[in-house]
C-alpha cells in the first residue's frame, strides 16, 4: 500500500504550461515596454530592442509572451494547484496561509503550516517545498514558516528556499533526509527544534510571513 506522502508531484487539473525562465521574460518585457525611454521607439523595433538589452533571443522572448498570455491567472492557478498539492499528503489539514507574488519576474511563493511535533518541522518544512515547487513551475523562491497548531500565534520555524533547490528534495526520502540532509537546502532557517527563539516572529501570521 503506497502511502499519500509517497505520491508523486502533483498533476494538476489546471496546470501552467510554462517555465520560471519564460516568466521571468515574460515580466521583463512587461516592465520594459512600458519604459519611457521604449515607448519612444518605433512600435515594431522594441521587442528586438527589449530583447537585446536583457540579452535575450528574440525568438526565445516571442514564445514566452505566447505562451504566458495564453496561461492566464498566474497568481489564482499557482495558489489553487499548491492547495491541492498539499492537501493531498503528509500536510493535508495543516496547510493555513497560502500566497503568490507573480508581480516580479522573482515569483515568490509564500506557505504557512500548523505543526503538532517539534521533530516533524524538518521533514513537513522539506515536503512542504518540494510539492509546492512542483506546483507552480514559475516560482523562483519559497517562503515557509510554520505556527504551533496547539497555540497557532507561536511561530516554530521560518525559512526562504529559492525552487530549483526545493526540486532536488526526493519527497519519497524526505522523511529519512529531511534533518540531516534537505533541511541545509533552506536559506535563514529558525526553528525551535533548534533551539531558536522565535518569540519576536509571533503573533498572528501574515501572508508575507511577518509576525
């Protein structure tokens, strides 16, 4: 019998056909037709210009528009897909704020959890990234932190994990790796197992992962 935190990536009913590397061209050439100094330009030169400048190929630019235009909201897909992803193992009933910043070519994802077990925080902060990675393929970075489900205004753990290192966490080995292995993947880490003193993060949790 496979257990449900052993079940691949999530494949999504509503999936975003396309890469980090596309959005993020996608949002520079946004930013960047609206430049001033571009909307100067003859109207048919400044995507060869656009491309240019950032060192893009213009084909390449092209199809990203293309595409990105076609995926629609990225922010409501990307929230909604990552919802599912987690509630479908491990972390289903423990998943609490759930927030997308697809303004930036930086896409950011920011997760909070409810934990009931201090020595799970490793393990539940590695599965939490790697679904939420495989969820939304144009992120670029991932906010976690985590609140104590028996007093849910204690923060027990916060850290930022950029995507393409959330992708290299096995979930199948997670729960064998998480402590010694996955959780040196995250970047600022502070967590109570550790003996850190979160008390300054708490309060009531916000979306951008204040206190």
């Amino acid at each position: 019998m496979v257990l449900p935190v052993l079940l691949p990536v999530l494949l999504s009913a509503d999936p975003i056909e396309l890469s980090q590397e596309e959005f993020k061209m996608y949002r520079h050439y946004q930013q960047a037709i609206a430049d001033p100094r571009v909307q100067k330009m003859k109207e048919e030169a400044r995507p060869a210009a656009i491309a240019k400048d950032a060192k893009f190929k213009l084909k390449d630019m092209q199809k990203a528009i293309e595409r990105a235009e076609a995926a629609g909201d990225f922010k409501a897909k990307c929230e909604g897909n990552i919802k599912e992803a987690l509630g479908k193992g491990a972390l289903n009933g423990l998943i609490g704020k759930v927030e997308v910043d697809t303004t930036e070519p930086h896409a950011v994802a920011y997760v909070q959890w409810l934990n009931e077990a201090p020595e799970k925080l490793a393990f539940e902060a590695s599965l939490l990234a790697a679904q939420t990675t495989g969820a939304c393929p144009i992120l670029s970075t991932i906010q976690v932190w985590a609140q104590d489900k028996a007093a849910p205004k204690v923060r027990v753990f916060q850290g930022l994990i950029s995507a393409s290192a959330a992708a290299k966490i096995n979930q199948e080995k997670a729960q064998d790796f998480a402590q010694t292995r996955y959780i040196r993947l995250f970047e600022k880490v502070k967590s109570v197992a550790n003996g850190d003193d979160l008390s300054s993060e708490s309060g009531t949790p916000t979306a951008s992962g204040g206190g």
